[in-house]
C-alpha cells in the first residue's frame, strides 16, 4: 500500500480513453445476465468516470478535481461496488507505507505518499467538519537479510533508494540491530534495512473518510454500483478504441449509462475484470493491453504477547519483514516511553504453489490458521523469543491484486 496515494500506476490505475480515429462503428458489451436486468433507462454525462473508490480512486477523484480542475469535482463520478467498504483490499489490510522498493519510480510515488499523509489533515480538511486524523505512526519497516545474496540486493535497492531522494534508510549491522532492537534474534541475520521516518502505518479507514468527505465537498459524484457494459467508438490499428459510454448496474438491478470522456480503473484486485467489461471483450475483443493481476487472499493475524516475562517484549516494532517473509508489527497507539501494549499485527503470503486467485468472495470470511500453525507462529518465535507466549484474539482475510 506504500505507492497508493501516488496512483499505484504500474498495476491498478490505467486510462481506458484513446484520441485515436475510429476506423468502425460503435460496438457495445453487454452483461452476460442482462435478461435479468433492466434496461438502460437513465442516462447521465460525465467527464471522468472512476471505477474502484477505495484510496486509489478517491486519490484520483480528489487530485484531479483540486490540481486541474481549479476545485470543481462535478464532471467526475467514482463507482465503487461496495459502499460499506466491508470487503474493501484497503481497509482489510495491515494499512503500511513504505520507501524500501526496488523500482525507483516506486520509492518517489512513496516519497509523495509519505508527504500527504503527513498533511492530511491540512489537504482534507473541510470546513464545519471534523479534522481529518489518518492516526501516521512513523514506526518504520526493518527487512532483514539472512544470506549474502539477499544482503548484496538489499545494498543494491538502498543505493535506488537514495538515488529517488529518499534519505531516511539506514543499513544495520547485526551487532547494531541487537543494539537498536534488544527483543529481536539475530543469529541467522547478516543486514537489516530500517526505515527511521517516512514509513509505518495508518489507518486506512480514516484516508478513506477523509478522501471522500473533501472528494464531496468538490462536487464529485459517488454511484454504488459495478460496470457491466461499455460502448467504444471501434477499434484502432491497435485493437483499441475510445469508450464512449458504460452501463453501471445501480441498486441490483437498474442500469445507468454513463457517457464518458474518460475512465480510470482504479477497481485493484478486480482491475482486470473491469478492463474486460471496458474493452467489450463481450463482443469478441482481445485486450491491447492485458493488465495480469488477479485477487488473491491475504490474511491477518491480531495477537497479544504477555508483556510480563522473562524475555524483552517489543514496546514498539516497525514492520519487521523476516527473510521467510513473515512480517509483525506493533498494533495500536504506541509510544517510545510507554509500556508495552503486547499488540500485534502479522500475517504472510502463501507458498507459491498455494497462491491463487479466488473466484468466491466468501473465502474471505475466515482466515488461514494452518499458516499461523504451520508457518507464522515459528517464524515469529524464532524471531522474537518472547513471542513463545501469545495468543491469537483474532483474524480476517482480505484481496491483494497479484500479478
């Protein structure tokens, strides 16, 4: 979630407009199920129509309507599926931002990303309302490297790091881990990457609150609903063609037609199913551009170590990622000079050859506790001795758009 702000570009915002010339007429996708819907009959104009209005499209919404539109959001609309969020990628995840990315053009949407979080309550705020507090606990993320390759890649991606301009990275030495971190193991470790500023978490829910209320406040229009058509003015030489209008299924079952200028996919995990509706794959069109993301199920574990025993219990733990890739992190508000909450966070990807798309959304329901049994927890005590007493309070599962 690091780049979010910026527009997570590379994977999940994408313009489905082309200023190119028809060479065919009008050709229009329709839902598979549209027996079962009604027809199209209202209809509605809009410059901008934005698809996924978690913070990647909210973002958008609130950037183009504040930078380019001298504050006037009402050409814009933002279609999100699930209004009450309850299902949301965003606000089902462990909320971080970071700067330690590999791609430099990652670490400078960071950089920025970093920037708004910290003004938030600045850029957000609208008046007669309350202030918006995205709650940015600066706490950092620490990568650890247990071998000489993964060592060499982590000198490697701090040199990118600094060549973006980012210049709260530091490299640790595992006698200066121990120093910095007491509670932490480094037996097996030989670098650590500690990001002292910029990087932590926030409380996705509260962005989401606050992006929408200003969003509002601009003009711009929220529709509860998901594109199950499009209208493109035929293809080009590249198999493309300008989206003329889409049909947003409304309430279960009526159907807008949006004619628009332009449409932002800002839909994550399901970016690739809405590129499908935008390029009438319907009709027997192939994507020019096939975007290869999938949803994938991600889980989350809350627990509470005893903070009264012998071993040292974290009072607050940056996002440690482990060379398993297992990650922890401190939960709620923290503090240098308090107690220890014996709060955390953690969770971990599945092995590869587990990893796959999901199809039902009802997986979501529960979490994974054969990870925690089998693959968490030993990572975590290995890790963190003290971590040998906790307990799991609870667990929920949420999308990650995976190529």
């Amino acid at each position: 979630m690091g780049a979010m702000i910026a527009g997570r570009v590379s994977r999940n915002l994408h313009l489905a407009s082309s200023s190119r010339r028809p060479s065919s007429g009008p050709t229009i996708a329709r839902p598979s199920s549209s027996s079962s819907l009604s027809s199209s009959s209202a209809a509605a104009v809009v410059d901008t129509l934005i698809i996924g209005g978690g913070p990647v499209g909210l973002s958008a919404a609130y950037h183009l309507a504040s930078r380019y539109r001298d504050g006037d959001g009402s050409g814009i609309a933002v279609v999100e599926r699930d209004p009450t969020y309850a299902r949301s990628s965003a606000t089902l995840s462990a909320g971080g931002i970071r700067q330690q990315f590999s791609l430099k053009e990652n670490v400078e949407m960071t950089l920025y990303g970093r920037d708004f979080l910290r003004q938030a309550h600045d850029l957000l705020r609208v008046e007669g309302d309350d202030e918006v507090d995205v709650q940015f606990q600066e706490h950092g993320y620490l990568f650890l490297a247990a071998t000489e390759a993964g060592r060499e890649q982590m000198i490697r991606n701090d040199q990118t790091q600094r060549s973006a301009g980012c210049a709260d990275i530091v490299l640790l030495e595992p006698a200066e881990l121990g120093r910095r971190f007491p509670w932490l193991n480094t037996s097996d470790v030989v670098l650590g990457s500690y990001g002292e500023r910029g990087e932590g978490w926030f409380d996705p829910w509260a962005l989401i609150r606050g992006l929408k209320n200003k969003c509002r406040s601009l003009g711009v229009r929220f529709v509860g609903g998901r594109p199950v058509a499009s209208e493109r003015d035929g293809p080009d030489s590249n198999g493309g063609g300008r989206v003329l209008s889409v049909d947003v299924l409304e309430g279960g079952r009526d159907v807008v037609r949006y004619k628009v200028d332009r449409v932002v996919n800002a839909a994550g995990a399901h970016c690739n199913e809405v590129m499908e509706v935008l390029a009438n794959k319907g009709g027997g069109r192939d994507l020019a551009h096939p975007i290869p993301v999938e949803p994938r199920k991600r889980c989350i574990f809350f627990i509470h170590c005893n903070p009264r025993q012998e071993y040292t219990v974290p009072k607050i733990a940056p996002l440690t990622i482990c060379p398993s890739g297992v990650y922890f992190r401190s939960e709620g508000s923290v503090s240098a000079d308090g107690e220890p909450t014996g709060n955390f966070l953690c969770g971990v990807s599945p092995r590869q050859d587990a990893d796959r798309a999901i199809v039902d959304m009802d997986e979501l329901d529960y979490a994974d506790h054969q990870l925690w049994d089998d693959v968490i927890w030993p990572a975590l005590y290995h890790r963190v001795p003290a971590f040998g007493e906790v307990k799991v309070k609870s667990s929920w599962a949420g999308l990650y758009e995976c190529e």
